[in-house]
C-alpha cells in the first residue's frame, strides 16, 4: 500500500460513520419500517420532512402518451403514499403546531383534506351542516381538526412576514415561490370565505360533553385493511387515542379566542367574545394534567391576549391583584386617573418593569391628544416627561429631546417636580452604588444646563444633590455658577455687534449639538459653537445632515480658514435657506441678516452672495402673499433689486440658476414686459436660459394687445429670432418654472403656443385643440420630425391643469381643457369642462352664453359627446342650439331606441315645433302611447306657436335653453 492510499485509508476510518438517509420509497416496500423511523430519537429524515416527501410523490401528475399532463392517478401506490403522510402525523398527535412550523399552507391543506376523505366525512356536505354529536367519533375529530386549522391559518396569515430575497443560486425557483404564493393565496381567500361556518363548527362542538378520539396509527392500518374492518373498530366509540372533552374544548376555547382578537380590529365587539374564550381557556387549563395528549397552547401568548382583552374591553380593575404593569398602566388611561399614571411611572423608576419604548409610547399618545386639542394634558405629558428621563438617566439612555426642550425654559415647578421624582426613584435600602452614580451625573448635568442661575442653585441646594455628589464635585460646580451670576445678562440689551456674544460654561457636547440643530437664534448658534470649539478641535457644519448648501456655494464657504467662522457661516446659511423652503420667511431674514453682517467683514465674494439669496427671500416671500390673495404690487426697492440681479456682471461670484428663474418668473407676474425685452444684458440672456425664456415671453406679451405685429410668415417679430433647432430648458424644468408663473396672459400665450404646436404635430383638423391669439403662431414646423408628440401633448394638458388652478373661472382656459378631453375622447370630462365654462360667463346660465364661447364648433363637440355617450335626447336637444338647426343629427339621435338620458323627461326643453312634430310621429309609429302625450303636450304649449311675435319665441327659446343647460350642469358637475 503506498503512503497516499494508507493517508487517505487512516483519515476515513477515523472519521464516524453517518448512517445513509431512508428515502421514502423504502417506506413503500416495507410496511413496518415507517413505525420503527418513527421511534429513534432523531429520525432522519424528520416526521415532517416525510410528510413532505410522501405527498409530493403522491400528487405528482403524469403524462400520458401524447405528452399532455394528466391529474395524478388514484392508483394503490399514490393511496398508500397518502396513507403514509397521515400516520406520520397521528404520530405526532395531530400537533397543529408542529405541523403548521414544518409544512406549507398548500401541504397541510392537502393532508387534512385526506384526513377528512378517510375519515368517512360525507362529501358535498358543510361542515357547518353536520351534527358532530351522531358521527363517529374519529369523523368529527376529523372535523374539528380541520377547522381549527381553517381559522389558526387565518390568524397566522394577518402576521407581518419578511419576505426573503432570493440569492443567484436560487433565481431559477422564483416561478415555483410564485406558483406556490398564487396557491396559498387562494387557499387563504377560500378560508377567510369560510371562516363563520368554521366558528360555528367549533363553536357547536363546545356543547359536546363526551370525550373525542382522533386516528393512530393502528386506526390508520386498520382503515387500509378494508372498509368492512374500519366500519367496525375505527368507527366505535373505543378505537383511537381518547382526549377528553376538557382538554379538547380548552384548545378550541384559544383557537376561537385568537380568531375573534384578530376580527376585534374591525368589529371592536369582537373582543369581548375573544375575552371569553380567553377566560374559559384559562379556567380549564388548570384542570388538565401536565403534560396533556393534545392540548398545545402557548402559555406566554395567552397570557399576552387576557392582558390585551381586559384592557381594550375596560375590563380592569386596578384593584385586581393579578393586573400586569401593562393592564395597570392602560386601565389608568382609560378612566382618566392622570395622577395615578404619574405616580405609577415614579414607581416604575424604582421597579423597572415596563419596558423604555412602552413608557416612551404612552407620553407620545397623550402629547397626539394635546396636539388634537386636548390642552388640560399638557402638564400630564409635561411630567410624564421628566418622570422618563429620569428612568432614562438611571437606565444610561441618552434623554430625549423633548426633554432638552423642556430645560431651554423651565419653571420653578418643573424643576421642583424633577427633584422630587429624583428622590423617589431612588430606593434608600436596596439602590446600587452604579444607580446612585447615575443620578449624580444627572443632577449634575441638569446644574450645568440651566441657564438661569437662582434654578441652579435650587438644584445645588437640594438635599439629594448634597448626597450624591462628591465634594470636588460640588465645588467645581459652584465656582461655575458663582461666574455665571457675576456675568451680565446679553439677552437684556442689544449686542453693538454680532461678535460681542461671549461663551456661557461649558456643558455637554452630544447636549450642546442637539441645541445647535433646534435653535433658530443666530446669536446663540454663535453662542453654542464657540463653547463647541472650546471643547472639541472638528468641523460642526456636519452635525446635521439634513444642513444642505447648494453646491455653487460650498467651495467658497470651505475656502474659509477659520473654523469658527467657517461652521457659523455654513449653519446660518443652510438653516436660513431650511426657513426659506418651509416658507418661514421671518426667521429666514434673521438668520441670513446675521451670515451677511458676518461675511461682509471679510469675502466680497459671500457677501454678494448673501445678498443674492435675501433678494430671493424677498420675492418668494412676496409671491407667496400674492399667491394667497394679496393683490399688492411689490415695493418699488424690491423691483430695483432685482433688475439689479438680471443686469450684474460681477465675475467670479457663484450664481444658482434658481435665482434668476424665481427674478424671471417675478417680473413677468408683475408686467414689468417693458425692462425684461429691451433691458437685460445680452450676455445673461445667453447664459441663463430662464432669462432667455423670459424675455421671449414678455416680448410675445408685449405685442399681444396691439395687433400681433407679425411678419409675412405669422410669427410675431422676436418669437422668430429663436433658432427653432435648440431648446432652451428640459421639459420637468420648463414645468417647475411654469409653475411660478401666475399671470393670466403669459399663461395664456404659453398654452396657445404649445396647443398650436400640438395642432401641428398631431395632423388632426377635425380635432384640433383651440385657445386664444392661435393666429399669432406659425401653421407649420420645419423640423416636425424632431419634435416628441407625446411630451408637447404631456406639456398641453399639465399647463392648463395649472392655469385653472390658478383661475377655474377663466373661460378661454376652460374651452381649452375641454378640447384636450375631447380630442383624447374622454367625452364625460369634456363635457363637464364645456358646461363648466359656458357657467362661469353666464352667472350660472341665468343670462345667455356668449356665443363667442358657446361657437358652432363648440356646440358640435358637445352634441359628439352626448352622442357618444348615448344620451340621444340630449344631442336632439343640443341640435336646436345651432345657429342653423341640424335636423338630420337631431332626426337620427331620436331613432335610437335605447338612450342613456332621460328621453321624454328632456322633451320640455324643445321649443323647435319640427324636432316636436318628428318626436309625436315616431312615437306614434312605435305604439309609445305615453311618450307622444309627453311630446304633444309640448308642442301644445302657447308660447312656442309659430304666429307669435318673434320676440316671444326669442323668450321661449332663452328659457329653455337656460333650463337645459343647468339641467345638464346637475348631470356633470
């Protein structure tokens, strides 16, 4: 033997031999091997593995000789597989819970079902239609078994679960995960269906009082030895494992109680039913022997359920001596004793029994009450607070937030009300030298952080604070405050200057940080980062990120050298830009008053770019006034200041685009036409497309009133000077400046342009988009090919969607969203869009339409749209309101036979005796005896007599017209 051959022969005899996994087809060949798999202590493969195995096999389909897969077969082999998979769980005792951890929802359901075919349960029967109490016993444990299951699935499937990710290894099984999801889907939507017969079923067999007996593996062999055998032991009232009727209702008691807790959230009732169940649960678990045959219930859940019962019940009673710290804490809410909660979380300090984020919850929802109104909690939350950070302190957690908002300006009896809580949450006897030095820390701490110095002596002076602290400690802290009473209060006179701010003591960084991300006062931001920098030798502009600059302005910022100054400018900056988002225009113009004082000493550079952004402040911030209603012009200032913007030629300074829109955008709302056409330098306009845009506009504008002094080709004289082969803006920037826009004849020039670009690329005359001052724009484009059809009809329908936002009373705009609708044959829409704007101009059609806004074409798009909506009677209607009636349209809507509309109710708004005399003749060819009395009896009516003035059947007509329209205007509004 070579040296390799005895390595290799040494290595495997001393490595222990595994015994070779049984596959399952051996089960097949040998009967009795199942039983003895069954005995070792770790079977292998484990009993739900094999039931797994076995019914995989069993259900695997065939396919015959033309390849087409068949069901599979109802042969012996696939039975005694099935048998097979059900012994394996009577070995485990029908355990719903070992078998609800080991199979699938779609393999359980398989096994049951089959537990209900052998069981001899009556097919095509509900189960809520069987009387248990006369079946054979191991029938209706069949029975219930399966129900339990039925409402258990239910529960566990409203559980949040991960969804697991598949890896590369198993990207080709995402179709069986998806297959097998589509089946339990299924499974789940039949069970939910089904899930009152379940209770019921469960229910009913609460009222069974003899004991129940569910298959073994001996009733199992038995059933497959032949019906004869199986009708006489399996069915008899002795043959499979006894379990007692107090063991089996006390398991269906829990399964009915979680099913009713999982429906109390949309049926509040419900927990009381569930509380019942919980409470018979309980009363007889203590009757059954230690280790029951069948009864597995989760000892901590039930517990968890009681407790949740009895508190969304109001059950409790804080006098029960078996009340949780929860229940406790929750009946205090309920019945309002605030004072109880606060003494309950004093003593918690000691105790520690509710968890940190359970005490943190129930400040949160009282403060939720305060913010809806409930102002009397207020000084609830305000204690609840201080009670929490006080556990927090003892507990080494970092205190919260709304607790260092609290301490900013604290009153002499919250700081008394602190000490006291600090006090009782100390136990004298039984308190660790680790806790006691926790709460030193804290008192000393809370010293530190009070600014007022007669409320730091009162914590100084307090008994607890002289036990706790050592005297080196209470000496350092006393000098402290002694500086601090001899400094002399900043806050009560002006600073002659934005450096004069001297630093208070030091405190704690992560403390001072979170002061510096809350305050909105410049003087303290300088305040709090010179004790930072006193204290730590970083950057500070990184505490936050959500403390953003624009990237134009960064470099110049970092450029500077001096640390301090550096992290001042950048925090004013951002936290003023942050006031300016959220529309907080007053501490914005503080804060960016106090970057520019300070900048001005030493960068032009950032000086001038402060001034940019306060310039920006002042026009968003008069834009948003005339945006909610203010109609007053801007101060004349303001104008000079931004044309002072549009016309600078200042190198080297970093300018944001925005900048120049948002001037752009301000002075075309305000018609300052005039400077953007002939004023603004040619170099800007070429740089900043907004600009560029802007002056397009204003000079589009500029002519509109006169009479569109156009060149030969149609075009107005400087619209023509744009090279039509580039773009100025993307289309998303082109809508976000648009959308700063609020002046009606800008807007209205933008919509007309592109709904003509819209007409011409879409090739479409019969439905073509209308709007006004149409002929000021070119009929055809050169390069139609290179321009996106589906972005210019995008463009179309968000700008006026826009416009009406702005004004939905604006008629021109109103036609022109109704054309959109049409032309996209959202007919509905349409129609609303073109009643809407013949309402607008006629005082809800009191006074007539305009016949400028309701023309022959608009008239003709409302008859198509009734058409196509079927509303025949409606288009007959409308015919008559053509300046020259359209008999045959009208004629041929009437022959319709079927209409959506109200047909003879609409018959009074005719005042045409033709389109009458048509209605009574084919009514009476119909044999509609009733509708042609409706229509003669409008023909019969005086004032639509033909002899009559034609100032009265101008009335007639008037009025009907008037009727019509606001009866269509109820239809669609």
């Amino acid at each position: 033997m070579s040296a390799e051959a005895a390595d290799r022969e040494a290595v495997t005899g001393s490595r222990p031999s595994t015994p070779p996994q049984t596959s399952w087809f051996e089960f097949l060949l040998d009967p009795s091997l199942l039983e003895q798999h069954l005995q070792k202590s770790h079977p292998d493969p484990s009993p739900v593995q094999l039931v797994i195995q076995f019914l995989e096999q069993a259900s695997k389909p065939s396919v015959n000789e033309q390849n087409l897969v068949q069901p599979p077969v109802d042969n012996r082999r696939n039975r005694t597989l099935k048998l097979l998979a059900l012994k394996v769980a009577a070995h485990l005792r029908w355990d719903l819970d070992v078998l609800e951890k080991g199979l699938t929802i779609p393999v359980l359901n398989m096994l049951l079902n089959e537990l209900l075919c052998v069981s001899k349960v009556p097919p095509g029967v509900k189960h809520v239609d069987l009387d248990l109490s006369t079946l054979p016993p191991t029938t209706a444990m069949a029975v219930l078994i399966y129900n339990r299951w039925a409402i258990r699935t239910i529960v566990l499937s409203s559980f949040p679960e991960k969804q697991t990710k598949p890896g590369p290894h198993q990207l080709n099984m995402i179709n069986l995960v998806q297959q097998e999801k589509e089946l339990t889907d299924n499974i789940l939507t039949v069970l939910k269906e089904q899930a009152s017969d379940s209770i019921m079923v469960l229910e009913g067999a609460l009222n069974i009082k003899k004991d129940f007996y569910i298959h073994t593996l001996h009733t199992l062999d038995l059933l497959a030895a032949g019906p004869s055998t199986a009708n006489g032991e399996t069915e008899s009232s002795t043959a499979g494992l006894r379990i007692s009727a107090d063991e089996l209702h006390c398991q269906v008691h829990y399964d009915l109680g979680g099913i009713y807790f999982q429906q109390g959230c949309s049926d509040p009732s419900a927990y009381e039913k569930a509380q019942e169940h919980f409470c018979k649960t309980r009363e007889l678990l203590t009757k059954l022997s230690p280790d029951p045959l069948h009864c597995h219930l989760d000892e901590k859940r039930l517990a968890g359920y009681w407790s949740a019962c009895r508190a969304l019940t109001g059950s409790s009673d804080p006098s029960d001596s078996q009340l949780t710290p929860y229940g406790l804490i929750n009946n205090l809410i309920k019945t309002q004793n605030y004072q109880g909660l606060i003494d309950a979380f004093i003593k918690d300090n000691v105790a520690h029994s509710l968890p940190n984020n359970f005490r943190h919850s129930v400040q949160l929802e009282l403060l939720h009450r305060v913010q809806q109104g409930d102002r009397a909690l207020e000084e609830v939350c305000h204690k609840l607070c201080l009670c929490n950070a006080v556990h927090d302190a003892l507990e080494g957690q970092v205190l919260s937030v709304r607790f260092q908002q609290l301490l900013l300006k604290p009153s002499k009896h919250t700081i008394s009300f602190l000490l006291e809580v600090c006090t009782k949450s100390l136990d004298k006897e039984h308190t660790s030298e680790t806790s006691r030095r926790k709460m030193a820390l804290f008192l000393k701490n809370l010293c530190e952080r009070l600014e007022e110095v007669p409320l730091a002596y009162m914590v100084s002076s307090h008994k607890l604070f002289m036990e706790l602290l050592t005297d080196e400690e209470k000496k350092t802290l006393l000098d402290q405050m002694r500086k601090r009473s001899a400094t002399v209060n900043l806050s009560a006179k002006p600073l002659p200057s934005f450096y004069d701010i001297p630093a208070s003591a030091s405190v704690n960084i992560g403390q001072l940080e979170q002061q510096l991300i809350l305050s909105l006062d410049a003087r303290q931001i300088r305040q709090i980062l010179i004790e930072l920098h006193g204290m730590a030798e970083r950057s500070f502009w990184r505490v936050n990120s959500k403390w953003e600059v624009p990237s134009d302005y960064i470099n110049v910022i970092l450029a500077i050298k001096d640390n301090l100054t550096r992290d001042l400018v950048y925090i004013l900056m951002a936290k003023g830009l942050h006031c300016v988002n959220i529309k907080d225009f007053v501490h914005g113009r503080q804060l960016f008053t106090a970057c520019l004082e300070l900048v001005t000493e030493f960068s032009p550079k950032l000086r001038q770019v402060m001034l940019n952004e306060m310039l920006l402040l002042e026009v968003r911030a008069h834009e948003t006034g005339a945006a909610e209603g203010s109609t007053e012009r801007p101060p004349p200032d303001l104008v000079s200041r931004v044309r002072g913007y549009l016309e600078m030629r200042i190198h080297d300074i970093p300018l944001r685009q925005v900048v120049g829109e948002e001037c752009v955008a301000f002075m075309l709302n305000w018609r300052e036409n005039e400077y953007l056409t002939l004023q603004v330098p040619t170099a800007l306009v070429n740089n900043n497309p907004y600009i560029k845009l802007g002056q397009l506009l204003a000079a589009t504008c500029k002519e509109l009133p006169s009479q569109h002094k156009r060149t030969s080709d149609g075009r107005v004289s400087l619209i023509k000077q744009r090279d039509s082969s580039l773009g100025i803006l993307p289309r998303s920037k082109f809508i976000t400046f648009v959308k700063k826009l609020r002046e009606p004849l800008v807007l209205t020039t933008l919509i007309s342009l592109f709904v003509r670009l819209h007409s011409i690329v879409r090739v479409d005359i019969v439905n073509e988009v209308t709007a006004e001052h149409l002929s000021i724009w070119p009929s055809s484009l050169a390069n139609i090919q290179s321009v996106d059809v589906e972005a210019v009809a995008v463009t179309v329908k968000e700008l006026v969607t826009y416009a009406l936002t702005l004004n939905p009373n604006n008629q021109s705009w109103l036609i022109t969203q109704a054309d959109i609708y049409f032309v996209t044959n959202q007919y509905s829409a349409a129609m609303h869009y073109y009643l809407q704007a013949g309402t607008v101009c006629s005082d809800y059609f009191t006074k007539p339409v305009p016949p400028d806004v309701y023309t022959d074409q608009v008239l003709k798009r409302m008859i198509k749209c009734c058409s196509v909506l079927n509303c025949h009677t409606q288009v007959a209607v409308l015919c008559q309101f053509l300046r020259e009636v359209d008999y045959m349209t009208a004629f041929k809507a009437l022959q319709e036979q079927t209409s959506h509309d109200s047909m003879d109710s609409f018959y009074q708004y005719i005042w045409d005796v033709t389109i009458l005399e048509y209605l009574t003749h084919i009514h009476h060819k119909r044999g509609e005896i009733e509708k042609r009395q409706v229509a003669i009896k409008a023909i019969g009516q005086t004032e639509l007599n033909s002899s009559n003035p034609e100032e009265v059947l101008q009335l007639a007509a008037q009025k009907r017209k008037k009727k019509f329209l606001q009866a269509m205007a109820k239809l669609y509004f």
